[in-house]
C-alpha cells in the first residue's frame, strides 16, 4: 500500500521541526518523545519568522542569512529613516526565500495601520518599547497565498 501524495502546498514550503520561542517542540509521549514537524505554510511562516530573528551572518553554514540591522544604525539617522531602511533590510531578507514572490507590506508597532491589522489576523499587539519593536510582515507566496508574520524584533 502507498502512501497518498502531500499536498502540494506541503511540497513547495517543505517540512521542519517544530519550534517555539526558539526551542524544539516535543510530542507528548513522556517515554519516547520526538519532535514534532511542521508543514506546508505554517513551515513557511515559521522560516520567515526565524530569518527575521537570526542576526546577519551569524549562521555558520550560510553567512548571508539573516536580517541586518546594522546599517540603520551607523549614521545621524531620525526615527523615520531608521525605519525605513529596516523595512528595506526586511524585505531583503524575505525576498531572498524562494517561497516568497514578494513583500508587499512591512509594518512597525507604531504605523496606523498596524495595530488594526494585527488584531484583525487574531495577534496581539504589545506595548510599545523602545528597543523592541513589533513588525508585521506580509507577503505573497509563489503559489499567490498572502501570509503575514508578526515577529518582535530587538535593535
């Protein structure tokens, strides 16, 4: 007997362990626990929350990888600036997975729009940090799905 195939969202955003706050996620069997695995577009999001969380060039298998801030930060640069040249790393960064066929919105705790969004997407916005701020970022998959990522990023 053969297995049926997956579908085909699971093929193209491929399957990972399941991770929560940075740690893996184990099945609930206290004698033979094992990861659990994540698939198709919560794979996906899961992916891009995590290259949005990695530092630039701090993986040591792929020194590309990652968001990098940096920049934002070496010049006289006001609030407004220092925004939007994250937004750029931001989109940089999503942009270079090949399961994204765009960013088509990146947005900062303290944009209009975003406390409406994220509630509408069933998150929960936090409050407003000074070093910590709340980006929510939606693209658009290869396969035209639109998925958004809400991910508090320290700079």
């Amino acid at each position: 007997m053969t297995s049926p195939a997956p579908p085909t969202g699971d093929i193209l955003y491929g399957c990972g362990f399941r991770l929560q706050d940075g740690d893996l996620v184990l099945t609930a069997d206290a004698l033979s626990a094992e990861p659990q695995l994540v698939h198709g577009l919560a794979n996906l999001e899961q992916a891009l929350t995590l290259r949005l969380l990695t530092p630039f060039g701090t993986d040591p298998l792929n020194a590309g990888y990652g968001l990098d801030v940096r920049g934002a930060f070496t010049g006289a640069n006001n609030r407004r600036t220092v925004k939007e040249l994250i937004r750029l790393e931001v989109v940089r960064t999503l942009g270079s997975d090949p399961r994204v066929s765009e960013v088509t919105e990146v947005l900062f705790d303290d944009d209009p729009q975003f406390v409406a969004q994220v509630l509408a997407a069933g998150g929960r916005p936090s409050d407003h940090r000074t070093r910590l701020w709340q980006v929510l970022v939606t693209v658009e998959t290869v396969q035209d799905i639109t998925t958004s990522v809400l991910v508090d990023v320290e700079f």
